[in-house]
C-alpha cells in the first residue's frame, strides 16, 4: 500500500511537471500529502486496517525525512548561491565611479543627453539574461557587453554547427563543434572584461525558469522554438521581469517587450497558441537572411539598453516589424488579452 501512495505521489508530480506546474507548487502537494496521511496513521490505532496496510507510521516518517532534508539541503545550497551572487552583484554596485578607462570607453553613451552618466551606471549596474545564442542572441550579446552591462547571463544548449556562422556572427569558424555558451564566454571576454558573464549550458526548462529569471534584470528571448518562448513568457509573468522578444523568419523579422507587471501585454495575449505544424518554418527549414538578424538583433539590444537606462520610449504595447525584401517597418499595436492563461490569472 505504502509503494502504491508513494508511486501516485510520484506520477502526480511527473503529470504536473508535464503540464508546466512549477517545481515549488509540486513540492508544497508532494509534502501536504505526506504530512496528511503521516498525521493520520499517528491519530489512527495501529491495529487500524489502513495504518497495517501501511506498514505503520515509522516507514512514511523515513520517506518524509529523507525528502524533507534533501529539500531543505537544496533549500540551503540555493541560499548560499544566491548569497554568492550578491557579493558579485555588490562588487558591481559599489563601483558607482567610472574609471578613467571606463569613461574613455563609454564616452559615446554618457554624452547622449538622454542618456548620459546616470544612465551609463545604470547599464553598469544591471543584469540580463539572454535565451539563445544563435542568430538572434549573437547581435544582442555583442550590443550588450560592448555597452557594459554588467551582468550578461547566457542559457543555450547547442553547439555551434558550421550552417550558423553565415549570422551567428560571434562564432569564428574555429568554435566550430563547441558549446555555443562558452564559445560566447569568450567573444564577450574579447569585446569587453569588465562585463562578468554567466553561462548555463542547458536548455532552458519549467523547473529552473523561475529560479534563474529571478536573478536577472531583463530576460531576452532569442529562441528559436515556441516551447521554450511559452516557457519564458510564464516565468518572466511570475517573476515581474521585462521580456525583450524577437523573431526571425527568412526575410521578415518582429521584436516587442512584453510586460504584463506594466500594463503591457504578455507573449501568450498576442500569440496564445503556437503556429500548427508547417506554418511557422525555422531558420533551417525555410532559410534566414543573414543581415536580418543583425538588424531585429540590434532592436531588441536598443529595447534593452533603454529599459536599463530608463531612457526612450520602449516597445511596450507595441510590436515592430521589418520586412527586409522590401525595405519596409512598421510598428502595430498589441493589447493585454483578459482572458490571457498566462497573465490575466
Ligand atoms: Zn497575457
């Protein structure tokens, strides 16, 4: 009976995880289920046919120790992380004077009125965490560390195949076959050292999103495939974060910031389901300009510096569109979907 409850507590947890309910919701069912049915045996008399059919209460209390003190050591390992990126976000922090060298680097940006010092600290300062270094995060990676932004984390899974480097302009041909996350630790050491970046070389899942964004300023998407967008869009909608969005399609690109926290709409009002299979072609299927990505890049790093030194108006509530075989830009407008699954909950 107990290797019955046990496995439903664990298939429950699977389907949840399958159906995008995040890590920690899964926990708080997984240890309320456990401490109802421990406190039931404890009330119940041992003799009870349940409390036998389970062994008692000693085997269900081994299980919750054991679960509860690898919670609370990840709980513990988590909060020592975090400490640690504190100290790295306080050493940028307390560094509000420019160097000399930093003032000579970034005159071009402080004498921007709008712009200007407080605006340069400001970039200095934060942090953003780019999905994707392909096509699209190749640009915004460049824009970003070249501009000083202080923290850049960096999230991709793939290696840089020898088809990406006709756009994916911060891979020479020598990384060829190496992981894109530290092929692109190095082009943002070369372009800039004062920038501390962060790789994590994985795809991005339901279970980590949260917990990462969480330590970011702005979130760029520059993904290639809708299930991590959707992914993205639930975990910068929990964790309040700006998400900078951009989407190349053989000739034509669009780029936005999504935003619920601000009034805007999220990624899931204005595409709530993803194209149906042929509609949507990836980069390899249907091909991709290669200045493209530069140019919907390049917007999505001048949305970027803009929220971080709060300069401009940014594309919030707005989705701008390049048609590069034409020579033609838009801009339409987009609206918050009150029935939105993702932001209006
Ligand atoms: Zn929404």
């Amino acid at each position: 009976m107990i290797l019955a409850f046990l496995t439903f507590l664990v298939l429950t947890w699977l389907l949840a995880g399958y159906l995008g309910v995040s890590q920690n919701l899964r926990m708080i069912y997984v240890f309320i289920s456990l401490i109802v049915v421990l406190v039931t045996l404890l009330l119940i008399p041992e003799t009870n046919s349940f409390s036998v059919s389970m062994g008692g209460w000693a085997p269900l209390a081994t299980v919750s120790f054991i679960l509860g003190g690898t919670f609370f050591f990840r709980f513990f390992i988590k909060v020592l992380r975090n400490k640690s990126h504190d100290i790295n976000r306080a050493d940028v922090k307390e560094s509000n004077e420019f160097s000399n060298h930093e003032l000579e680097r970034y005159s071009r940006h402080i004498i921007l009125k709008e712009l200007g010092g407080l605006g340069q600290q400001r970039i200095k300062n934060s942090s953003v965490l780019i999905i994707g270094a392909g096509g699209l995060g190749a640009p915004v990676i460049q824009y970003l560390a070249a501009s000083g932004v202080g923290i850049i984390g960096i999230i991709d899974h793939d290696k840089v195949s020898l088809s990406n480097l006709q756009r994916q302009v911060i891979f020479p041909t020598k990384k060829v076959g190496e992981q894109k996350v530290f092929s692109a630790v190095d082009a943002i050491h070369k372009l800039n050292s004062n920038v501390n970046v962060r790789p994590y070389n994985r795809r991005l899942n339901s279970d980590i999103a949260e917990e990462i964004f969480s330590e970011y300023d702005v979130i760029i998407d520059g993904t290639d495939n809708f299930e991590t967008r959707y992914i993205s869009n639930a975990a910068a909608n929990v964790t309040k974060k700006y998400l900078v969005s951009g989407a190349l399609g053989q000739w034509e690109g669009q780029v936005s910031v999504f935003a619920p926290h601000k009034g805007a709409p999220c990624y899931a009002c204005v595409f709530p389901t993803p194209p149906k299979e042929g509609l949507a072609l990836t980069c390899s299927e249907g091909g991709v300009f290669s200045p493209l990505s530069g140019v919907i890049g390049s917007v999505m790093a001048v949305e970027t510096l803009k929220i971080l030194s709060q300069s401009g108006n940014t594309l919030l509530g707005q989705m701008f569109i390049y048609d590069g075989l034409r020579g033609e830009s838009r801009k339409i407008k987009i609206k918050p979907n009150k029935k939105c699954p993702v932001c209006s909950i």
